[in-house]
C-alpha cells in the first residue's frame, strides 16, 4: 500500500493541495531561502507532518531554538492532526530548562577528542600518543581524577596533556554529561524526535562537538540499519566549505561521509541554510530534493541550477519574486516540480523576529 502524502500547502497556479511523497525523505534534501523567506516556519510544517503521518525518527540540530516547543499545539490545532508530544524529546542548552542537551568526552572518538584539544598527531606527538592509548569507562570516569592521575604519572607526555587540557578549560564544559544521560542515550530509546537547542552554550566550540557527537556515534552503529532524518537547521555552521578550526575539519569530514555513503545505511540529511555556496560541495552534490525559498543572488541560483539539472532554470528564476512563505518543491519527494503557498503549523514555533518598537519607551 502507497503511504498517505504529506500536505504542505497549496500550488500557486490553481491552489490545489500539494503533498511530498514520504518515502522519498530516504534522500538527502536541500531546503534553501535567504532571511525572511519564511525557511524555518516552512521546514516546521514539513517536520510536522512527517511526526504526524509517518513513523520516521527525526533529529534536529537546532541552532536557535526554532524547534525547542514542537511538542506543544499550535492555537487551533489541538483537534487537527497535531504531533503527539509523548514521544518527543527536547533537550536544551538555553535558558534553565531541562532536560540538558549533554554528551560525553569519552565516547568522542580519539580523533575528535584530539581535535577538542587542538593536537596534531604529528606536532603533538607524544600527547597525541598518551590520548591514543588513554582507556576510560563512561561510567567511571571522573575529570578531577583523570588530571590527577596525567599530572601524577611521571611521564612528560602524561604531564603535558594534563596541562593542555587544564589551559584549554575543556573539561569544564557546560555540555558535558558528567555522569548523566547523554544525546546519544536519548538517541539510543529511539524516541519520534530528537531536538538539540544548540544556541545557549557559552563556549562557541561546544555547539559544533555536540553535533559531532551524535554524527559519529550514528555512524559508528550504521550497521544496525535504523533509519533516522539528521536534520540540520543553519547547515552552514555544521558543513562550510572550508573549515578553519580542526573541529570543524572533523565535522565536516563526518557529515560528507554520511551524504556519500549514508543512504544505504538510513542515515538521510535535510539541511537547511540561506545560500548553497556556505554548504560543502561534497555534501550538496549529494541532494536530491530541493525546497528553494526567495533566492535574490545570481550566483545561489546559478549553483542551484548546475547541482539540481531537473528543475526548469524558469522556474529556479521565480524564486527573487517569492513572497514569504511561497517555496519551489523539486525532485524525488513531489511528482513535478511545483510553486507552493505553504499551509500552516500545527505547532509553535520556538524562535520568532524581534519586532521594531514604534512607540517611546
């Protein structure tokens, strides 16, 4: 049996109601708009949908608490096929709500922990070796210890390991789990979604390490074939195209690994960001669905044009006129391309413009 479709709005030629084929989201998809389009209202409607008619787990990378209150109805949608909150987990690193978005240093891969600590195998040889072969159990593990035991070794490497990590203030994170549940035990139950507020650290590394934390532990259980939408909201601060910082080398280097090889495994990407020229080639190359709000740059959409052949370059053309909220839908997910009037939330929306004050203060 053939899936109900997902509706999403409305076409603009005729307003007949256009759905996105649900199978199809085992493609990675591009979502597009530059500030003002509507780009985050209209992925919410399209994530909503996905909760409500489908069984797919979705994890978010929030980066502005665009998504922290999807478990709450919108006004008026309570007796309209709104997302069940029960099985949607929220984890946040703004303001004092809980639970907390954390993960573990121990359960980093060793080239991930050396990137925290800005070690270079071949520069930091020895402090790079010390962390090679470095064994902590998660359930044990305790900083003030492990330092301890570094400066106590006797060892020179041992030592200046401990004093990097004491320099750098690493382990005083507010991101990490410190005995407590981790992100990637939250993602461990399966729950229908997964959404990490990653605006409110204080350190603006921690952000990006909490994303890599997820990534690499999703591909380190590929095998297991459980599928998952990895849904990253301001992409370009996962996947530039060219990374400066060696967390963000190893980032991107995780994430153009699961757009090239990621699929068989259900591992499928929807990235969301302003232009295509701030994504990796690598991992733009890799789309096959397109969601294109108002675009004014001839250079985005001539991009657009080059990776997305399928689209009429007429209709890649519309998108400076597109009022807000109005989007071209191309590729696997809908028949034909379409010119779509997005239909409404069914939940709140977490982050919203600050207005303009008009009268004295």
């Amino acid at each position: 049996m053939i899936p109900a479709g997902l509706p999403i709005g409305t076409r603009l030629d005729d307003g007949s109601d256009v759905v996105l084929d649900p199978r199809k989201f085992n493609r990675h998809t591009f979502w597009c708009g530059q500030s003002g389009s509507g780009k985050t209202y209209a992925l919410g409607v399209v994530l909503e949908q996905l909760l409500a008619r489908t069984a797919l787990p979705l994890l978010v990378l929030d980066p502005n608490a665009d998504f922290t209150r999807i478990d709450e109805a919108a006004p008026g949608a309570e007796s309209a096929g709104a997302v069940d909150p029960s099985d949607l987990r929220i984890l946040h690193s703004t303001g004092p709500a809980a639970p907390r978005l954390q993960t573990r240093f121990v359960d980093l891969s060793v080239a991930a922990k050396a990137a925290v600590l800005q070690l270079d195998p071949i520069r930091d040889s020895e402090e790079f070796n010390v962390l090679l072969h470095s064994q902590q159990d998660a359930s044990t593990f305790d900083q003030d210890d492990f330092l301890a035991r570094l400066r106590a070794s006797g060892d020179a490497g041992q030592q200046r390991l401990a004093t990097r990590i004491e320099n750098l203030q690493v382990l005083d994170w507010e991101l990490w789990a410190r005995g407590g549940e981790s992100v990637t035990d939250v993602l461990d139950t399966r729950p229908r979604a997964t959404v990490m507020d990653l605006g409110g650290f204080s350190h603006p590394v921690e952000p990006k390490v909490a994303a890599l934390s997820v990534l690499e532990h999703l591909w380190r259980h590929r095998d297991e074939r459980r599928p998952v939408l990895i849904v990253i909201d301001e992409a370009h601060n996962i996947c530039p195209p060219d990374p400066t910082t060696a967390v963000e080398r190893a980032l991107v280097e995780q994430v153009i690994q699961i757009a090239a090889e990621g699929r068989k495994f259900g591992l499928w990407l929807l990235l969301s960001t302003q232009r295509p020229t701030k994504i990796h080639p690598n991992v733009l190359s890799q789309c096959d669905n397109l969601c294109l709000m108002r675009m004014n740059a001839p250079r985005d959409l001539a991009e657009l044009a080059d990776v997305f052949g399928f689209v009429p370059e007429d209709q890649l053309q519309r998108s400076p006129g597109f009022a807000q909220g109005q989007a071209l839908f191309a590729g696997g997910f809908i028949g034909a391309p379409s010119l779509v009037q997005m239909g409404a939330r069914l939940t709140r929306e977490g982050g919203s413009d600050v207005a303009v004050p008009l009268t004295g203060i």
